[in-house]
C-alpha cells in the first residue's frame, strides 16, 4: 500500500482560553473565585482590585513609616453607588451583576477616570474610634492540654508528681479520654527512674479531678461516672442509680431498654425518670470544648427577598470582586509605550471582567428561575416543594444541562426559611394517588414534622409513617421512609423511645 499525503478540510469544535476560563470561573465557589482572583491579581499587574478588603488597614512601608490607606469621606462613593457614581441597580435584572466590571473604560482600555473607591460605609474613615478601620486579630483559643497544665502548676509542688501528671495529660486525646492503657505508659519509663505503678496511678486521679470534669476516663463509663460523682444538688438515692445504670447497664441505657433497667434496679417509672435526668446532664466529649475546630460560614451567592409581585432575587454584593483595568498601564498601551508582553496581559484582564460579568449574570439568572417554580416553598417551607430537573431550567434559560449543573453546585441562596445550596431545590418526584407527582424533599419534611410530633412514650414506626404520607396521597414504600430517615439522621423507633 503506497503512502501518500493529502490534505482535508474539516470543521470541529475548540474551546478557545476565553471560553475555558469562563467555564472555570461559573463551577468555582466563592472562596475558591476570590483565590482565583487574588492569583490573577498577583501575575497581571494591569488589573486591579476596587474592593481590597485592607485598603483601609494601617500598613508598614520600607521606611519603616507606618501608612494609612483609609480613604477620605470625599473619595468613597455612597452606598448603593459605584465608583463613577451611577446608581446601582440591585433589582434583581441582569445588570445587577456589573458591579464586577470595570467602569467607563475599562472594557476599552481606558480603565475608568481613576478615582476608584468602593462601597461606602456611613462614617467610616472620619473620626470616631480610631481602631475602626483596623483589622482585629483574634486570641490562639486555650488547649486542653495547656488548661489542665494550668492547673497542674498550681496544685502540684514536688518535680516528680508534676512530670507523671504532665505524662498523663499528654496521653489525652482530643476528646479527654486515656486512649493509652495504664500499664503500657509504665512499661515505656525507663527504669532507672525507679516510678512505682501507683505513682502512675496516683497521676491519673489527680487528672481525673481536675477541670472540666471526666477528663482522664480510659471509657465513656467512667467518663459519665466521674461527672455524676462531682455533679452538686442531686439526691443520694438519684446519684446511687444513675451510677449504677452507667457502670453496669449502659448498652441497656443507650438501646432504651427501660424495662430491663426497672427489673434490674427494682424502680418505677419516676425514679428511673430523675437518674435518667442526671445521665442527660453529663458531657460525654469533655475535653471537645477545647478543639480548635473553626466553624465554616457560607456566604449566600444570592439573596431571596419577597416583592409586590412575588418573590425577587438579586446578587450579593459582599460576594462580587470589583475589578478594572489599571490606568497607568491603560494610557501606556494607547500611547503605544509599552512591551507586547502588555497587550496580552491587557486582553487577559478584560477577558476575566468580562467572565466575571456573566458569571454572576447567569447565576442570577439560573436563581430566579428556580424561584418561579418553586414559589409555593418560599410561601409556605419545604412542604410545599415540587419536583425539579435540571433539565427543566436548562430548557427555560437556553443553556446546557452542565451549565445548570456547575451554576448551582457550591453556590448558596439566603431565603426567608434558611440558607441553601441551589441544588437543594432539585429534587426527585414520587407519585400520588391523584395521578401528580411529590417531590421527595417534601417527603423528607413531612417525616420530620411526623416524627416531631409524635408521643415518646410511642413513638411512630417506618411503617406507621407510610401509611400516614399514604393518607395524604402520597405512594411510598417502608423502605423509602426508612431511606429519607436515615438521610435525615433521625434515629429509629428504638432509640426514639422514652419513658
């Protein structure tokens, strides 16, 4: 076969950079866009940033002199202004999100007249505390270990006593449990030390009563048992049976089986109540007070207020980065000073105001969507949500499934019922006996309120529920609400009983 080359003439789709930085930027969060943006902004000097969170910060220069970047009360625009001082829209429409853009200019170059600015805080940067503008830092939080080593230095006096003490509190976990047995820490001294195994006992009681209490405990036993013997203002007789029950028939405790407990303790209903009380009262992760665990707050995307004709949605502003094309650079390039390296540093940043644009542009327009077929939620809670596809809103909007997709994926809408994730408002559809359709998140609210409102004392079973949601039309299997439950981390009709 004689090999020849030919050539041919063939159309194929390519992602262009542009496109693929626009598709990056809808599927990113807003803190994973705010990283985005600060990388930008450090690799393109020709973009800057309106909005710097610590441009009103007091800053050190070279010099050693200290600069204070607080703007004048002339220079901020007022709120609801942007820095040309057109007035924001903020209704809800598309344009709303034009914040991100550059003003005047700045889409040809131009980069605005300048005077920049942000939004503008009522008395902010004009007199008044002089810490305002300054950022606060915020106190290391206290460790267990460092708080009970408070406590060993004031009680202990003898080296020895405070070093085995130390030894124990540095076997803790994070939660104040021993994890590590008695006997392997005294296998590991050495023995020239010549520590004697009660010693090492001695140590652990003097943990074991120190603050918070149950810290120290080798089982959650121990740990309940420790706190009731320390906990003040409870009867003898209570304190006695509740030691007993978390000592000796805690699985019995934990499963709910109250009639075994009465049998075994020879008590009634009241008294099996009051130790019941006191097990309750007890904290059976002592030292998780101490975690450094920092909570994660989610900043809503998008807000949900109601309207005269209904229900309007517009964007956050706290979430939308004020972005313009330097003016230095700008006049530079039209001056024909400047390098080629410049001029694709140029069209990069009016590349990602523009993405930006339509970032925020389509995710307005995918939220008020949703909130036109869902409208009956916002009126009357999770009860009253339908069913809804992805496709449904694609179809609506024009756009491809994917797009839906990556739109409501890490974004969050702040409603009058709660903060949510765009896709919660997606869900699955079972039928009824009328021939409609229920979405399943309403399902899920129906067990909820169920279950909420049973009797304790006989709580409703998976099957009891689904004859219930078959009542009000609603076709479900046992398995089903059995699923939805689990999903909602509501425990099962065992472990919902009480006396």
């Amino acid at each position: 076969m004689k090999q020849t080359l030919q050539l041919k003439t063939s159309q194929h789709l390519a992602l262009t950079p542009q496109l693929q930085q626009s598709i990056r930027l809808l599927q990113l969060s807003t803190l994973e866009l705010h990283q985005e943006i600060e990388q930008v902004l450090s690799d393109n000097p020709l973009l800057e940033r309106l909005d710097d969170p610590l441009d009103r910060s007091v800053r050190l220069l070279a010099d050693g002199a200290i600069n204070h970047n607080a703007a004048t009360p002339g220079e901020a625009p007022a709120p609801g202004q942007t820095a040309n001082g057109e007035e924001g829209n903020g209704s809800g429409s598309g344009s709303g999100s034009e914040g991100d853009a550059p003003e005047g200019g700045a889409e040809d170059g131009g980069g605005g007249d300048g005077d920049g600015g942000d939004w503008g805080e009522p008395g902010r940067g004009s007199g008044g505390d002089d810490e305002d503008g300054r950022p606060q830092l915020e106190a290391s939080p206290v460790t267990l270990r460092e708080h009970l080593m408070e406590q060993v230095r004031m009680t202990c006096s003898a080296a020895r006593d405070c070093a085995l003490v130390e030894l124990v509190v540095d076997a803790l976990d994070d939660n104040g449990y021993l994890e590590e047995a008695l006997d392997d820490i005294y296998a590991r001294l050495p023995e020239e030390l010549e520590i004697e195994f009660d010693e090492l006992r001695t140590a652990l009681a003097m943990v074991q009563s120190m603050d918070p209490p149950g810290v120290g405990a080798r089982s959650a036993a121990e740990c309940l048992a420790l706190q009731i013997r320390r906990m003040p203002g409870v009867p003898l007789v209570t304190r006695r049976m509740a030691l007993t029950i978390v000592e000796k028939y805690l699985t019995w405790f934990a499963q709910r089986e109250f009639n075994k407990l009465k049998k075994a303790l020879d008590c009634d209903d009241e008294d099996l109540r009051e130790a019941q009380a006191v097990i309750r009262q007890c904290n059976p992760h002592p030292g998780a007070a101490f975690a450094s665990d920092v909570s994660d707050y989610v900043v809503p995307d998008v807000i949900v207020r109601r309207a005269k004709d209904g229900w309007s949605v517009q964007l956050n502003p706290e979430v939308m980065p004020r972005l313009r094309v330097n003016t230095l650079y700008a006049q530079a390039l039209k001056q024909g000073k400047s390098e080629t390296q410049l001029g694709a540093q140029l069209q990069e940043a009016k590349w990602l105001i523009k993405n930006m644009r339509q970032r925020f542009d389509t995710i307005l327009r995918v939220a008020q969507a949703i909130v036109d077929r869902q409208r009956n939620f916002f009126s009357h809670g999770a009860v009253a949500m339908r069913p809804l596809v992805l496709r449904e809103i694609a179809d609506t909007l024009g756009l491809h499934e994917s797009t839906i997709s990556r739109v409501t994926t890490q974004k969050y809408m702040l409603t009058p019922h709660g903060m949510f994730e765009l896709k919660y408002f997606f869900g699955s559809h079972v039928a009824t006996e009328a021939g409609g359709e229920a979405s399943s998140t309403a399902i899920r609210a129906l067990i909820v309120q169920l279950t909420g409102a049973e009797d304790p004392k006989n709580p409703l079973s998976d099957s009891k529920i689904a004859e219930m949601l078959g009542e009000q039309g609603m076709v479900i299997a046992r398995r089903t609400v059995a699923k939805y439950r689990e999903a909602l981390k509501i425990p099962p009709v065992s472990l919902r009983k009480s006396l």
